[in-house]
C-alpha cells in the first residue's frame, strides 16, 4: 500500500534531480553502481542544453560539419585531410570567443563535464570547451570527437579509454551523429568498437553519409546499400537506422545531379536537430528510467554475489567461480525477478570489473531500496511525464535558430519553392554597375511583369550557380532589398554579384553593407 502520493514538481528537470537524489542515488551508492557503469549525475546534467556528439573516422567531415551549422569558424577548429582534431571539443554558447582547457572545465559546476576528470590527465588534455555568441548554440552544444583511425598504434597512443569516454558522453547527450565519407566506408575495428560502445543509446543515433556530391548516383546507390549492411552487423535495433545522404560544407557541389535528393535529406537533419530543445525534458526522464532500470540489476547482481560468498575460508577460490558463472547467474535473476535479458550489463565486461574488488564487501540485498525506485518508476515518472507534456504545450515552440538552419526558412528557397535547385552567393560593393549589362540581358530573359521577375523564376537562373539552398536563400534576403519576394532589374543583378562574391571563396555579410544597396533603393525607409 503506497503511504503517499507522488510529489508535486515544478517543473521536470527540478523533479528529475529531486527524484534522483532521494529515491535512485541511495541504491547506486548502497552497491557501488558508479564504480562500475556511470558516475553520479550533478545538477548541470539535468539542466544543460541539448548535446549533439558528432562521432567518425578521420577525415568525414565532422568539423566542417559543425562550421557549416554554425556558419562561423569556432576556436580551436582545425580542418584538413590528416587527423587534425585529436581532442574532444565541446563548442558552447558564450558571450565571449575563447578556448577553456578541460582542467578548468571539470571543476566548473555549471558545466555538465565534471565528472570527467575520473578518465585522468591523458584525456584532460585533449579535452576543452571552445565558447562563442553564436545564435544555434543558444539552443544546442555540439561535442566534436577526434577522428576514429584504425590499428592497434592509435588504440595505444591515446592514453585513456577512448571507447569509455564516448560511452560517458552517449549517456548524456541527445543526438548521436555517425559520419561517414561516401569514399571511404571500411568500418576500422576501432570505429566498430566505439559503435557497440553506444550500445542501449541507438535511439540518439542517427548516420550522415557526407561528401556525397563526390560521387556519381549508380555509385552512391551501392555505397549506401553497403554502408547499411555494416551497420547492420554492428548496430543490433529492430529499427533501421535513419541515414542522411548529403555534403555538409558551403562549396559549390562537385556532381549535381542528387541536389534535389540532397537537398531533402539535409532539411530532414535540420528539422530532427531542430527539434532536440523541444525533445530535452522527455530525453532526460528517458535516460532517468533506463539508469534505474539497469541500477535495478545492478543491484541484484551485487547482492547475489554477496551471498553466495563464503564469510571466512576459500573467499579467492569462490570468487573465481562466480564470475566464471556469472552468465548463470544472470539467468538466474532474470527469472526470478522477471527481468529483460536487455537490461543485463555486458557479461564480459562485468566480469572483468568484478576482478577488480572485494566481493566480501558488497551488500545484501536490501528490499526498501528496490522498492523505493520501483516506487519511483510506477508512480513518480508518470506525474513527471504530465508535466512534461504541459511544458511543451505552455513554452513557445523553442527550435535551433541561426547559422545553417535559417539559410532556407524564408522565401524561394524554401524547401521545395518552385523548380529547379540552387545558385550562388557572397558579399559585394556597388561595382555591380560595371556587370549590370550582363545581368540585365538574363533579367530580360526571365519573362519580368512589371519591371520585376518572380521568385521562381529568378530561382531557375540562380540555381545554375551550384551552390546549396542555405546559401542561396541567404542571397535572396540580402538582394530582395523591398523584401516584396520579386526582383527588380538592380536587385537581380545584385543577387548575381553575391553569387559571384561567393563563387570566388569570400563569404556573405549577415546584412547588406550600405555601399551594396543598389542607389534607387537608398532611401527606403526603415518599417
């Protein structure tokens, strides 16, 4: 009979760590649950943005991939063929540009990395926080890993447990991104190791094939097919995995025939790491019962051992035998307990770790403790889960803006506005007169009602350029200076000047500098 009823929260992430800390942390640290799968969660756990753990060999693009959603280069960004991240870069929202060793940042309680410090110096090293006022990472934190390389050498050269460290993130983050390099899919036998590190987490998993405009369609369709039927050996989910084929940097593409394709997918990603804020509360409440459920066995496990060991002869030699039993018991306790074979930790792992302590002084069973989670799973989390839906219907739509994910919100290259795909784009002055001549014989050409050409039409020029959709549609709000969704004849031929900007390498201005406002434009007045 329950003495009470569920408590009354304000608001979930303040009934997550009060759920926690009175009802699951006593079990964990009554059987030493930290010493052997996860350290105790702090308060930053439950309060920090959204994370998204970006996570391939060298050379897949990762850090490309995160300044092509940031649309700015972060510190510490290194960007080349060779392994160049050889750390772990966790890239935050700052008010000032800057790089924090992770020294400091394991000490810093408003940070969720402090414990962290227990992977020792070696990774401490190679781990830092690169802070900057960028708009998308007022929503989410991206952790950028090093490039995964293949041979035992790079296993022996990190100087910590790289496939742990990643399995500690996994844990705490909300998206996990698998890159891959359509040209090179061998899986190396670190990459698979750190994959079945992710294990129980494959519901944050999502996989970007990248760099795909290098090869033709007929290829790609077999590198895809292949690349699914790796993971499928090393990825053990009823579900398929959710694959985005695409390039993710600001360059012109190579073969554009898939832009269409392309173009899709990257909206699909968007609109997934768009929707991580709104998705925060549910993950942690998430993560909260699958770390009871497994503390649950944990407990079980412990208090078995503890009482099948003898109290005062042949202790070594019994120890010996049950963890060379211990799948046995394992079974054991799933049939008494009517327990899931999921929610087993890995049998070869805990073996390794009980070798490691004292069984004599773990604890028996303890039924109050069991009960109290129990408890807390049947009755609080379904009080928290309410309050989780009323969060989400009383807080505004909260989205990732900025950067990438606003290039193709607006006007014609929104996804699927009109025909046809993309052109180009960067900054300019009024030297647009002295190819004005050029331009006006394609505006012309584009059938102009009223002196103006529509959006789709002005598209289908544009699209020639190449470029991707958020970078065009950046060039359509910078060249729509009346913001009246067609183009005048200066209009369109300064949106061909920022094709042009960009073709040559330079990037766009956020606003259009007073000296490219076409002269006619110059005195409209602000709205």
């Amino acid at each position: 009979m329950r003495k009470k009823d569920p408590e009354v929260f304000q608001t979930v992430s303040d009934g997550l760590k009060k759920l926690y800390k009175t009802k699951l942390l006593p079990l964990e640290e009554h059987y030493k649950f930290h010493e052997f799968h996860s350290p105790a969660l702090e308060d930053a756990d439950f309060d920090n943005k959204p994370m998204v753990l970006l996570v391939g060999q060298y050379s897949t693009g990762k850090t490309s991939f995160i300044r092509y959603l940031l649309e700015q280069d972060f510190p510490g960004m290194r960007i080349g063929p060779e392994p160049t991240t050889d750390s772990f870069i966790a890239v935050m929202h700052g008010d000032v540009e800057g790089l924090i060793p992770g020294n400091a940042l394991v000490v810093d309680p408003k940070k969720p990395f402090r414990k962290l410090n227990a992977f020792g110096n070696a990774f401490l090293n190679r781990f830092v926080c690169a802070q900057l006022p960028n708009p998308v990472l007022e929503s989410i934190s991206v952790i950028d890993t090093p490039g995964i390389l293949s041979g035992e050498k790079q296993r022996i050269s990190r100087g910590y447990d790289f496939a742990a460290v990643l399995e500690w993130f996994a844990e705490r983050v909300d998206r996990i991104i698998l890159l891959f390099d359509a040209h090179k899919l061998d899986i190396s036998d670190e990459f698979s190791e750190v994959i079945k590190a992710l294990k129980n987490h494959e519901d944050k998993i999502r996989v970007v094939l990248n760099k795909a405009d290098q090869i033709e369609t007929q290829q790609l369709m077999r590198v895809y097919g292949a690349l699914m039927w790796s993971l499928g050996k090393i990825v053990n989910t009823p579900e398929v995995i959710r694959v985005y084929i695409g390039s993710f940097w600001s360059h012109p593409l190579l073969i554009p025939d898939n832009r269409k394709l392309f173009e899709a997918e990257e909206q699909d990603l968007f609109k997934d790491i768009q929707s991580l804020p709104r998705n925060a509360a549910l993950r942690k409440l998430n993560d909260l019962i699958k770390r009871a459920r497994l503390a649950k066995v944990h407990a079980y496990i412990i208090s078995s051992l503890k009482k099948e060991m003898p109290s005062v002869f042949g202790k070594e030699g019994k120890k010996k035998e049950l963890i060379n039993s211990l799948g046995e018991i394992y079974s054991r306790i799933e049939r008494e307990h009517q327990i899931s074979p999921g929610d087993f930790p890995n049998l070869k792992k805990m073996q390794e770790q009980l070798n490691g302590h004292d069984l004599n002084k773990f604890q028996p069973l303890k039924m109050k403790l069991l009960d109290t989670v129990d408890d807390m799973l049947a009755h609080d989390i379904a009080g928290l889960m309410v309050l989780v839906r009323q969060e989400e219907t009383n807080r505004p739509q909260k989205v990732v803006k900025g950067g990438a994910f606003d290039g193709t919100l607006n006007g014609p290259f929104g996804h699927g506005y009109g025909e046809g795909a993309g052109e180009g784009i960067d900054e300019a002055e009024w030297v647009v007169a002295r190819d004005k001549p050029m331009y006006d014989e394609i505006f012309y050409t584009l059938s102009p009602v009223n002196g103006k050409v529509t959006g789709a039409n002005a598209k289908k020029e544009m699209v020639k350029s190449k470029l991707p959709n958020t970078v065009l549609g950046k060039i359509w709000k910078l060249a729509d200076i009346d913001k009246d969704g067609m183009l005048d004849d200066e209009e369109f031929a300064l949106a061909n000047h920022l094709i042009k900007v960009k073709l040559e390498g330079h990037e766009l201005p956020s606003d259009l500098p007073g000296h490219l406002i076409p002269p006619s434009k110059r005195k409209i007045p602000a709205e």
